[in-house]
C-alpha cells in the first residue's frame, strides 16, 4: 500500500524508468489518434475529389474527436515533462 505524502505540498516522484513507460504508452495512443484522423482526412479528400462535397464535410467532422484526443494526450506528456524537470 502506498504511503500518504506527510505534508499538503509534498510530491509524488516518479523514477525515469517509469516517466519513459508513460511518455511511451502516451506517443503510442496519441499515435494510434493521428493515424485515424490521417485515414479520416484521405476519405473526406478523396470524396471532395469525387465531387461529393456532402460527404466530404460529414466525414471532415469527425477529425473533431481523435485530434482532440490527440492534443490531450500531448499537453499530458508536456505536463509530465514539466513536472518530472522541477
């Protein structure tokens, strides 16, 4: 069982074997994110290409949700970075 920090402002430290571990697993999800909003823009271009611009637009909106994704993921590897270099 963990122990609980003994004063408000202590904190948690983190070895750099395990900061590697999560940096790691955060690149691989945001990269699995990226990837299918890549597949989702080739779609969205290649129907805008074909003249189906209602299509297109239908598709294009649904890149909201992985890029946000995406973004979260990188200011949580930022954060950690910032904080494991205080």
């Amino acid at each position: 069982m963990a122990t609980e920090p003994t004063h408000v402002n202590e904190r948690a430290h983190m070895t750099q074997t395990e900061m590697s571990m999560i940096i790691r697993q955060l690149t691989h999800l945001m990269a699995e994110r990226l990837t299918n909003a890549a597949a989702l823009a080739r779609s969205a271009a290649t129907c805008s290409a074909e003249g189906n611009a209602t299509a297109a637009v239908e598709i294009a909106l649904g890149l909201d949700q992985p890029l946000f994704e995406a973004a979260t993921l990188l200011n949580a590897m930022a954060l950690i970075d910032r904080v494991a270099s205080d």
